[in-house]
C-alpha cells in the first residue's frame, strides 16, 4: 500500500483542503517544537549559570507558548482530521453508489452485494484512522523532519549529519514492514468480506434453512469464518506491535548516537553546553513523525484497502462511460435515428440493441409508448424482454436511440421496479418511501391503495428480506414503491418488470386497472408481461421486432 494515494485528491475534493491546512498546521506546529527546544535549553543553561528568571523571561514566555501552541496545534489535527474524514467518506460513499447505478447490475454481477455494502459501509468508516491519525504524521514528518534538521544543522552542523545518516533508516525498515503488512492486511479484509458474505447468506435462507431443520448446520459454518477472521486479525496486530517495536529501536539507537556524540564532545570542551543540550532536546522530535508515520500505518491499512476498492469502482464507472461516448460511426447512426424518431411526446426506442460478448441479446428493437396509454412489451421466454428495460434503465450495455418527450432518457425521470421485488427490515412506510425526498403518508397510503394492499398497516415491521408478506404482496408492495417516487417526485415515466407475475387473476385486474389510472393522468406506463390476460388489457403491445396495436 503507498504511503498516500494520489487519487484520494482525485476523487475527494475535501481531501485537498485537509492536506492544505494540515501543511500549515505542520509548519505551525514545527515552530513551536523549534521554539520549545531552544527555550528549555536556554533556561537550562541559564539557571545552571544562576540567572535571575527575570532574566530569563523572554525564554520563559517562548517556553510557554510553544506548549500551548503544540497542544493546540495537535488538538486542531485530530478535529480538521476527523471532520476530513467525514467529508471525504461522505463524497466517497456518493460516488460509489453513483459508479454502482452507472455500471448497473449487468456489469456487477462479478461483485456480490456484500461486497459493495462492505466497502460503501464500514470498509470507508475506517477511513477515520487515516485522516485523523495517520495522515497528520505523515504530513509532519514531510514538514516537520527536514525542517528540523535545518534547526540542528544551524547549532551543530555534526549532529544534523549523523541524523541525516541515521534518518533513512527508518523509511527502510517501514518499507519491508509495509510489504508485510500490506499482504497481511488484504487477507484479512478478504476475510471481512467473506464473513459478511456468509452471515448474509444465512439470513437470506433462514426461512429455507429452519423449513428443512437445517438452520443448526450454518452455526458451524459461521463460527468457522469468524474464526478465520479473528486469527487474521490476530496476525495483523502481532505485525504490528512487531513493526512498532523495530522502528522504535531504530529511533531509539539514532537519538543515542547523537547523545553519544555530543556527551564526548561537551567533555572534550569541542561543543558548549546550549548547543547540545538543544541538539538533544531536538534529536527524538526528529525521528518522532518518522516512527509514528510507521506506527499509524497499521491503523491506516484498513480503510485504504477499502479505499482502493471503491477507487476500483468509480474509475470502472469511468471507464465505462468513456466507453459509451460515441463515435463518428455511432454519431452519424444516432443522428440517423433522430431523423426518423417522431417529435411527439412519449417514449421513443428506435434501435435498440444490447449484446454481451458475441451474443446478441436485444437486435434493433423499435418501440413507441404515448402519455396517457399502458404498454406492454411482450415475447417468448428469453427473447429479452427484461434486458430491453435493463437498457431502457441504463443497466445493460446498449446502443441505439431512446428519446423521452424529445430529449434522451434519464434515469433521474424513471420510476420502476424489478422482477424480484428487494424489500429491507422495517415498517411499511419505509419500505414504500425508501430513497424518497419526503414522507407523506397520505401519498403511501394511495400507493398501497393502487397496488390492492390498502388494507396493510404502515407501521407493520417485516423482517429481513421482507419476510413477513406473501410472494404477492412482497411483489406489489415494490411496484407501490415505485409509484411512490412516480407520484412524489412527479415523474413521466413508469417501468414495470412482470408486476403480476404471482397474483392471481383477480389481483391482476385490479392493478392493470391502477395503472391505467397514472396513465390517465398523462404518463407513460410501460409493463413486462407475457400472460395473455394482461396483454389483452393493455393499450399497446411492443414485441421484440415487431410493433403492435390493440
């Protein structure tokens, strides 16, 4: 792992303020180690020659002020450190769900959600350690060591090159420890990842687990992984205190070799007594930032490794939409489509195509749906019909021509949802508002309405997964959800993925009908099906290369 990742400032603006005003803290705060060394030598020097501490005010007052001004100086690191640290977590943690919605679920299926949750979650958590504690030393011993060094070149130009000598040393030592540490550190929060992935695969099948009697098995699973957790995080902290305990003894054998010298040289009566006594006074607060750059590293090491992993995704985000900027040939085919793509209000596809490697999955896909009308996209199983919204969605990778009223659909003035409904544990009323701007309760209850779950109390919990509710409800309970954000946010357009795939007829008639209601009210409907009873109600039907109308 590199001392400091460049690409923190890249992605975090926050970052750059902290890194300007931790220099000026470092400059302040070398002052003032400067100013306390020459002030605790002067007086030294002064009462063991008898002078008055009148006399010896002006040191007196310096000696005080560089204490408070070092106090304060690293009192203001921990906060501007952990205020930083929340800055740069909050823009991280919006990128990288910004990077997820961009790459879409097509290209992280490679990524298992708790791996994203880790990272978006505790793993940047971590980062406290870093800004708050490892980055100020690293930043002093940038600053503060060379300058130091100066300091003791100007009182006794020997000592300033004896730790000059010494001083690399360390930067060694923290180099093979950092190689040690850095394998040790990956493995383990590999093995954090794999314990979130194991808990989250257990609660996820609990249902299934306690319906076969074999919930009792996972507990050894379980207990196995956070085993291998703990005896990795064991290692890590032996690493530690190992590494901790080297670059002290390298400290410690520096500062005595200038001690070493001095001594001799006071006793020859080559050196006089202020000099080295401020050289000593300066010699361990030279290797002090050095040694503690060493020592924080460990505490660093677990929010980087999440760091660099939510670097991975943004700049795969990036990538990809560097990718799907258009060429020349892209261009003109665009423009192409343009042309033909009729100027009315409404969703506009004109061809559209998705393929995944060498396969094609969606070829040339035409497709108009007007405001105030339910269309219905059709085909035979596996022709591709959820991959068409994937791309509509932007979660498949697509070329072609989508228009929404004229301009290019967003994903801002969609409101949707899947074939699989994702509820979380909670009440109701979160469940339905989830990722809404504000709650109105009048307006969950007119979703709840719309769906044919009226009758559902808002404040009812449901457990992980959305246990609790049937496949039915769970199913309309997703699609209130998205007519929430519909109604809420105001919104043209509403995508639907086999909305009534578990409902029984009844069920179904029902929520065609509501759905002919938003569309009555000027927007556009467009739903996933291939039962027959809901194709016969809807007002359009698209199928994959053929376009027709009820």
């Amino acid at each position: 792992m590199r001392p400091f990742d460049p690409r923190l400032l890249r992605f975090a603006r926050s970052a750059r303020l902290l890194l300007v005003s931790g220099m000026l803290i470092g400059v302040v705060q070398t002052a003032a180690i400067v100013g306390f060394a020459w002030a605790l030598a002067g007086l030294v020097t002064g009462f063991i020659e008898g002078r008055h501490a009148f006399e010896l005010r002006g040191l007196i007052a310096l000696f005080a002020a560089s204490v408070v001004v070092r106090a304060l100086a690293a009192w203001l690191w921990e906060l501007t450190g952990l205020a930083g640290a929340a800055r740069v977590r909050q823009e991280l943690r919006k990128q990288v769900l910004a990077a997820a919605a961009s790459l879409g679920p097509d290209r992280l299926r490679d990524r298992s959600s708790t791996e994203l949750a880790t990272v978006a979650g505790p793993g940047l958590d971590s980062l406290d350690g870093y800004f708050a504690r490892y980055l100020p030393q690293l930043l002093l011993a940038g600053i503060a060591t060379p300058l130091l060094v100066v300091a003791m070149w100007s009182a006794d130009p020997l000592s300033a090159v004896i730790v000059a000598l010494a001083l690399p040393l360390i930067p060694v030592f923290m180099v093979l420890i950092g190689l040690a540490t850095s394998a040790v550190q990956r493995r383990q929060w590999e093995a954090l990842q794999e314990l979130a992935r194991a808990f989250l695969e257990v609660v996820g099948g609990l249902a299934t687990l306690i319906l076969h009697g074999r919930q009792h098995r996972q507990v050894t699973r379980l207990r196995a992984v956070t085993h291998d957790y703990r005896r990795r995080t064991m290692r890590v902290l032996r690493v530690t205190f190992l590494s901790g305990f080297v670059l002290e003894l390298a400290g410690s054998l520096s500062v005595a070799l200038v001690a070493v010298t001095a001594g001799l040289r006071l006793v020859d009566g080559t050196m006089d007594f202020l000099p080295a006594l401020f050289v000593l006074v300066l010699a361990p607060e030279v290797f002090l930032p050095v040694r503690n750059v060493g020592a924080q590293f460990h505490a660093s090491a677990d929010g980087m490794a999440a760091a660099e992993s939510a670097f991975a995704i943004i700049e795969e985000a990036a990538d990809h939409r560097a990718q799907s900027e258009p060429g020349d040939t892209d261009a003109a085919r665009v423009d192409s489509l343009s042309a033909a793509a009729p100027a009315a209000a409404g969703l506009h596809v004109r061809g559209l195509t998705v393929q995944r490697g060498d396969q094609r999955i969606v070829d040339a896909f035409d497709m108009d749906a007007a405001r105030g009308q339910v269309s219905l996209i059709a085909g035979e199983s596996g022709a591709g019909k959820s991959t068409v919204l994937d791309a509509l969605l932007g979660f498949a990778p697509a070329s072609g021509l989508v228009l929404l009223d004229g301009a290019p659909l967003t994903l801002d003035r969609i409101a949707w949802a899947g074939q699989r409904p994702q509820l979380v544990a909670g009440p109701i009323i979160d469940n339905v508002t989830l990722g809404a701007r504000r709650i109105d309760t009048s307006l969950v209850q007119r979703c709840l309405a719309l769906t044919g779950l009226a009758g559902l109390p808002l404040e009812r919990t449901l457990g992980p997964g959305g246990s609790g509710l049937s496949g039915g409800q769970a199913q309309r309970l997703a699609v209130a959800r998205a007519c929430y954000r519909l109604l809420e946010r105001d919104l043209p357009l509403l995508l639907l993925d086999e909305p009534s795939s578990a409902l029984d007829e009844a069920a179904e008639t029902a929520l065609i009908s509501s759905l002919r209601e938003l569309a009555a009210e000027g927007r556009i409907v467009v739903v996933v099906a291939h039962r027959e009873s809901v194709l016969r109600r809807a007002d359009a039907v698209v199928r994959v290369g053929a376009l027709e109308h009820v």
